[in-house]
C-alpha cells in the first residue's frame, strides 16, 4: 500500500527584495508569476520519503538543515529521507549573497519555515495512491551553450547566428522523465517531472518561476487545480534555452513558450504510464569534504591591479574583486558535499549539489540499474557553483572560471559519480531482498 501527498506554499517575497543571479544587482519591480515551495511525501510499509523544491536559485545549506529538523521532529521523516532542491530560477527571492546582492536572512528564516509548511500539509493530507514512471524525449528547447570557435578558445553563450561558431563542445540530456500520482479512484494528485535545462529564460526585474510555472499552470489546467507538479532540476551546469541557430528564441514570452512544450510532454507520457498500488521507498545519504581551488599568487596580483585601474568591461571586473576577496577572506577553504539517492519503486532519484555539467548526470543514469533515474541537481544546500568535466577546465569559458563561490576543482564531479553509483548499487541490493 501506498500513502502520498502532495502540496505547494506561496513564499513570493515582498516587492523591492533583491533578486540573485546575475553580474549586478537587481531590486523587484513586479511580479511575473507567484513563487512556490512545492512538497511529496510518499509513505509505503518500508519507508517514507518526501522531496521539496523551492523556487529559488539556490538553498544554503542551513536553511536545508532547518527544514529537515522540523520534518524530522513533526514527521518522524529522517534526513537522508528529505530531498531539498532550488529550481534555480535566476527570478527568485534574496536567498543568495555575491555578484551585487545580498541573501536576506529574514527572507531565507521565513522560507525555510513555509517549505517545512509544505511537506508537513503534504504529510497531513496524505492519501492512499497509486503511482508509475514513464519517459518521454525533447530535444528542440534545451542546448549545450558551450561552443568551439572558428577564431579561437571556447566560449560559453556566443550569441545567436554568430558565423564563428564551430560546433557545440558537449551533449544534451533530452529525457523528460515523469512519475504520476493518483488517488485510488483514479483522480490526480499530481505529477513530478525531471528535465536538464538552466531555468534562466526571463531576465529582469520581476518575480517569476521560469519554465517550471508554465509547466504547471498547464497541468493544473488539465489535470485540476488540486494537482501539484513538483519540477526537478536536471544536469545541467551547461545546458540552457538558447538556440543560437535563431530557430526558437521567443523573447520575452520564451519560458512560457518552452513550459508548455515541456508541460505537453509531461502529460502525454503521463497519459502513457501504468499505475501500481504497490511501491517500496528507500533513501541513502553520504557526505564528503573536498579542498576548494585557490587563486595562484599571479592571478591575485592581476586581480589587484585591474581593481586599483578599473576597467568598462563588467565581469573582468566582478572576477577581479572576487579574486581578491578569495585572498583577503580565505586563501584555503574546504567544502563538505552530499550525495542523496532515493529509490521509489523502479525510479530512483539522485540528488547532488551545485550547477553540475550534463555529462555526469549521463553517466549516473547509464550506470544505474533502475528503470528510471531522475537527478535532481541544486540539492542538498551546498553554494552555488559550477561542477565541471575536467575537459572543461582545459578548454575555459565561463563555467571554470574561478569566484568566491566558485571553487570546485577538477575531481569534484568524479567523485560526487562515483557515490551516486554506490549508493544506487546499495538501494538496488536493497530491492533485490524485497
């Protein structure tokens, strides 16, 4: 038997909050859509489980721990059990501090409050269900923005119809997986969809919940208002929206275009999928400490004296400063990350930390020997930085570039592979000795 709910909390914040995510600062002005703190709890005879995602561009690590505490005490959930990720909508509320803004604590205190809120609304309202996976494929709104040139050294986003490019350096992930979540008498409870793309495609000065709103608003409209879609993140550390063939960029209007693409895939493989009353669920939890990367005493002394002349261009600019506070603030640092597999049924889900390049969540699911692997990136509260191949370190572009957040080095992706794979192996063990 199976026990789920499902459930959604507005955490819009109030207007003239900052807005994270871009080279400068930006105050709210308006809002586009609401912003959501959406929750599954799913309960069987074996364990219970429950995934948040919050409409944010990322969720720092105490705020993660404030929520699972709350679920824990409330629930009896525990945390290797609670998945918390951000959609990493670059049109969120102040949750983070860097590139001209500064986290709210009040705002992050307030969040972590109304995403507890979800699942424990979740947990309450939870309902004898029945559930199933299904994939689906879309290859016509996600691109590797990484680009070989004609003319020289790699770039990352080289402009629409521009003649110098050569090739894309990488791949896509296209599958859209989907798990559908019904009641026993057939009525929806709502869908979860797992798809690599950047939620990057507004821009501006005002709220909104990128492609994963539209992609909802789509769902309520077909399947009902109670229906909750709950989004996860992909790998996509270097996939976004743009075509630089010019063959689907739709402006201003784009994340709704690119939601409903995506949305109508969502319930066309929903529609396909075969639902069971029959589902077992286990989570695993490890953790990790890596040496972050420093600056080498010339890259400081650059950075200083471009800091002392100035200069027109913005991001040589903010890397410059970012350079020098590496140095002044903590030459040596280390981080500690986690890696969380879950396994619901024939899906399992695998949450990792950080903007992580699309090949390593290739290489998860080609491993993994569950029917469905979903990855589930910006999870697990670590800071916002990129996991990049070791390739991409040699070639350059914007993702290796080293920041005050960004300081991964290269083994990191390698590592966080290598225990999603064990800890994939260890729940399928699991499964076989049901």
């Amino acid at each position: 038997m199976i026990q789920c709910g499902m459930a959604e909390v507005d955490i819009t914040p109030v207007m003239g909050s900052e807005i994270p995510g871009y080279f400068g600062p930006r105050v709210a002005d308006g809002i586009k859509d609401l912003l959501y703190a959406k929750s599954l709890v799913l309960e069987t005879e074996r364990g219970t489980v429950a995934l948040v995602v919050i409409d944010a561009l990322s969720v720092p690590r105490q705020t993660v721990e404030t929520i699972r505490e709350r679920i824990a005490a409330e629930t009896g959930i525990e945390p290797p059990g609670v998945f918390v990720s951000a959609t990493h909508t670059h049109t969120g509320g102040p949750v983070s501090t860097g590139f001209g803004c500064t986290e709210s604590p009040a705002y992050l205190e307030w969040v972590a409050h109304k995403a507890a809120d979800s699942v424990l609304l979740a947990y309450r309202t939870r309902k004898e269900a029945k559930i199933g996976f299904g994939r689906g494929s879309e290859t016509d709104i996600a691109f590797n923005r990484r680009f070989f040139m004609k003319d020289g050294p790699l770039r990352t986003n080289p402009g629409v119809g521009n003649p110098l490019i050569d090739k894309a350096a990488g791949p896509i992930d296209p599958e859209v997986l989907v798990m559908r979540i019904d009641d026993t008498s057939g009525h929806p409870i709502g869908v979860v969809t797992n798809y690599a793309c950047h939620t990057d495609t507004v821009g501006g000065d005002e709220f909104c919940a990128d492609y994963p709103g539209e992609l909802s608003r789509l769902v309520k409209r077909e399947l009902g208002e109670q229906a909750v879609s709950l989004f996860l993140l992909g790998a996509c550390g270097n996939i976004n929206h743009i075509d630089v063939s010019g063959k689907h960029n739709k402006g201003n209007d784009h994340y709704r275009w690119m939601g409903r693409i995506l949305g109508a895939e969502t319930l066309k493989v929903r529609d396909k999928i075969i639902v069971s009353e029959s589902a077992e669920a286990a989570a695993l939890s490890e953790r990790f400490t890596i040496d972050l990367r420093s600056p080498t005493d010339e890259q400081v002394s650059a950075a200083r004296r471009l800091n002392e002349t100035g200069t027109d261009d913005v991001r040589a600019a903010t890397y410059a400063r970012e350079i020098a506070r590496i140095a002044d603030e903590c030459p040596t640092a280390t981080a500690t990350v986690e890696v969380q597999a879950m396994r619901i049924g024939e899906m399992a889900i695998v949450g990792l930390p950080g903007e992580i390049f699309v090949e390593f969540g290739l290489s998860i699911k080609e491993k993994s020997a569950f029917g469905y692997t979903m990855i589930d990136s910006m999870c697990n509260g670590t800071i916002r930085a990129y996991i990049c191949t070791r390739e991409a370190f040699q070639q350059g572009g914007y993702e290796p570039q080293m920041t005050f957040r960004n300081r991964f080095p290269e083994e990191t992706g390698e590592r966080l592979v290598e225990l999603a794979d064990s800890l994939l192996k260890r729940l399928d063990e699991g499964r076989s000795r049901l």
